[in-house]
C-alpha cells in the first residue's frame, strides 16, 4: 500500500524533514501526536529493529508490548515493502 501523495502530506514531510536533533522531533511530535500514538510508533521502530538483529517474535513481543500480528505486519514492511524502515535502519546501524 501506497499513502497518495497529495500537498497536505508533502507539508508534512517538509516539516519533519525541517527539525534538526531529537529534541526538536520531542517538540514537534508531541505536539502533533497523542502520547499513545508517539508511543505506538515508537514500539513499530523498535521491532523493525530487533527483526533487522535477527531476533525471534516472541522476544521482540515481550520487549515491546506489540503483538505477534503487528511484529509481522511490520516484517512484512521490512520484506515487501517500500523499503522506508531499511533505509532508516541502515543509515542508523551503520553509524
């Protein structure tokens, strides 16, 4: 699945795209998010994490609280997606 392009989400993209260290994405995020969705996505990251090292469902769920059908909803991003969670994960591993 595909989000459609459109001005609103492009404005978006230019805002996160805008902020310039981790104190300015806590700013912003938690202004335009709920604490349980910020939370929410934070947990997707970390799995898509722990899946990049290898690690096994029933770990990656202990550790973040998600179930086992988001952890492979999340996988399956990582396999047959848009490649957005791997370039992130690379770029950040390799540093």
């Amino acid at each position: 699945m595909t989000f459609e392009k459109n001005e609103n989400t492009d404005y978006l993209f230019k805002a996160i795209l805008s902020l310039k260290d981790a104190e300015e994405c806590y700013r912003f995020f938690e202004d335009i998010c709920t604490q349980e969705e910020l939370k929410e996505l934070s947990r997707r990251m970390q799995a898509a994490k722990m899946l990049y090292r290898n690690n096994i469902y029933s770990k990656i769920a202990s550790e973040t609280g998600l179930s086992t059908a988001t952890i492979s909803r999340v996988s399956r991003s990582m396999k047959y997606g848009n490649g957005g969670y791997l370039t992130a994960l690379d770029r950040i591993e390799k540093k």
